[in-house]
C-alpha cells in the first residue's frame, strides 16, 4: 500500500470559491487507482483506499437490492452536498436545495423539529431490509478497527456512551447515509463525530464516466469502483464529479436505460447519540411531541372556526 503525506495544494481563497461546486478532472492531479494512504500535512490521515476489500459483500443480492430500493428517496435537504444554491421560496421558512437521490437510514438524534431521537422513517418501516445491511456494515467496521485502530477506537468509546438499540451491532456506526448516482457539490459532513472517523463504500452496476471523489485542497482524488472501500476525513472538503451514463446523460439518478448506477454508503456515528434516551424513552418523547402538535392544531382550527367572516362595509 502506497503511504503519502499530502501538502495543501490550493489557497483557503480557492478553495471557499469551490464550496457548493461540482469538481471536474481540472480539480486534481493525483488519481487513486491502488490501495493508499494518504495523511494530512499534521499527520493525520485523510484517506484510506482499500480497492475490492468489499467485492463478496457489495455482490450479496440481498444488500444490492436494500441498496438499490433506496433509490426513490430524494431529499432538498442536502445543502452544498447537492451542489445547488439553497433557495427559500416566497411564502416558506425552510431553504431548499437541488432535490437528490440521497437517504438517511439508522438511527437519528433530536434535531429540528423532531425533538426526540428516531429511526429514520424508511428504517423503521423496513426492520428486515435494514437488517440485510449488517454483514456489510460489519465488514466496513472490520477493516476500519484494522487500518485505523485509534480512531476506530474513539469511536466505539462514544458507541459504549450510546442505548445499544441505536447502534448497528458490532459497528462503531449509527447512521448511513445512502446516494445513487448523483455528483455531490463541495461540502464537509457535519453532525458526525468530530475524533471519529467516515467510511464511503461504493456499488456500481452499467458503464458510466465521472463520479470520483475529490479532496480539493490536496487536488487528490479516488475513482471508487464496485466493492471499493474508503475510510474518508469528511470533515475535510470533499465532493464528486459529474457521472455521464453510457446514453450520454449527466445523471441525478441512475439511468434507468441504460442501468447505469453509483451508489455510495457512508456509514458513520452520529455525534448526539450518546444523548438519547432508550427506545422507549424515546418513543414516549415523541408520543408526547405528536400529541402537542395534534392539540395545538386542534386548537387553531378552533379558534378560526369562531373567528367571524368579515363582512364587506
Ligand atoms: O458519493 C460520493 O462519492 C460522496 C458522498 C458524500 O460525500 C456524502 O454523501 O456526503
């Protein structure tokens, strides 16, 4: 295995200008084809690129398919991750950026409006395909406690702090978040746990160009391929280039004639989870919360039921 320490290849000037951007093949010189780690200027590691170490796992029919079926998921909530400007459309509170196939599965902390930690909606409503996820998920932790034992380490420090319900056995992961085939603009992941560590695992199906991750301040990048994995420092700058498919469409989503497909799964620890209660406790936090809001809007449609119709003088 190749091992470089990486020098800071851009001014932070340049590469704020990149934030929120699709990169291009302009945006690197380096490109990772074998196994390699890579370290930081201070020495600490950025990536580390294990090509094939997933190929039996990624080629399970069963996580293919869980994998796959996530492909109807979009959300407008991925930020500069979806590489589009955030909009706030006239008469809304929330901002919406580009709507991309890209899920969150496993268990979430409080947050926003939902003040009670949860599993994701699709997770809790498909237990059994969740579940086909962990001989992958276990295989990614395996060869993040082998290649990175310190932050691996940390991590699980934070998992012995966490309800066990919100972990996936025998991981440091609690959180997964599941993309198809769309370019993510510049961004760094946040709400992760800061000492730990990000682990990027990819599935491909049908021929298609782009797609490799890039870390613009070093102007490095990797071209994952089926059954690759990366442990990745996502809170460094990171996005991926644009993914042609072989009609020779830029794809948001997999190509549904040709069957070109990218999927990246990023399995992480979701740095609030060592704050939420048990399942129960939980459960009955958002039973109160549901039961709030049912009062509150009960008592809105009361009070515009009274409210006199105006009538022209
Ligand atoms: O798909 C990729 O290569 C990058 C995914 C990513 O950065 C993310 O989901 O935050």
């Amino acid at each position: 295995m190749i091992e470089a320490r990486l020098r800071t290849r851009i001014s932070s000037t340049e590469l704020e200008s990149k934030v929120g951007k699709i990169l291009g093949p302009q945006d690197y010189n380096a490109l990772l084809t074998g196994p390699a780690k890579l370290l930081k200027p201070n020495g600490q590691p950025l990536v580390v690129y294990l090509p094939g170490a997933l190929q039996a796992e990624a080629d399970t029919p069963a996580v293919y398919a869980t994998l796959h079926s996530l492909r109807s998921l979009r959300t407008d909530n991925r930020g500069t991750a979806s590489g589009s400007r955030r909009i706030t459309r006239p008469g809304s509170t929330r901002s919406r950026a580009l709507n991309v196939p890209s899920a969150i599965i496993g268990a979430f902390d409080a947050a926003g409006a939902q003040k009670y930690c949860r599993l994701t909606a699709w997770t809790g409503q498909n237990l059994p395909q969740w579940e086909t996820l962990r001989p992958f998920l276990q295989a990614i932790a395996h060869h993040f406690k082998t290649r990175l034992p310190d932050r691996y380490a940390v991590q699980m420090a934070e998992v012995e702090r966490t309800f066990s319900e919100w972990v996936v056995p025998d991981t440091p992961f609690t959180t997964v978040t599941v993309n198809n085939t769309y370019p993510t603009g510049v961004h760094q992941d946040a709400g992760d746990l800061e000492s730990g560590f990000s682990t990027l695992a990819c599935i491909r199906r049908g021929t298609f160009t782009g797609g490799q991750l890039v870390f613009p301040k070093y102007r490095v990048a990797i071209d994952m391929q089926h059954g690759d994995l990366a442990l990745i420092d996502a809170h460094e700058y990171h996005g991926n280039t644009a993914i042609v498919c072989a009609c020779g469409e830029r794809r948001n989503g997999m190509c549904d004639t040709c069957g070109a497909e990218r999927i990246s799964v990023v399995s992480y620890f979701r740095q609030n989870m060592t704050r939420c209660g048990s399942y129960s406790e939980e459960a009955a936090r958002a039973a109160t919360a549901a039961e709030t809001r049912n009062r509150k809007r009960l008592a809105a449609q009361i009070d515009a039921a009274d409210t006199p119709a105006e009538v022209a003088p």
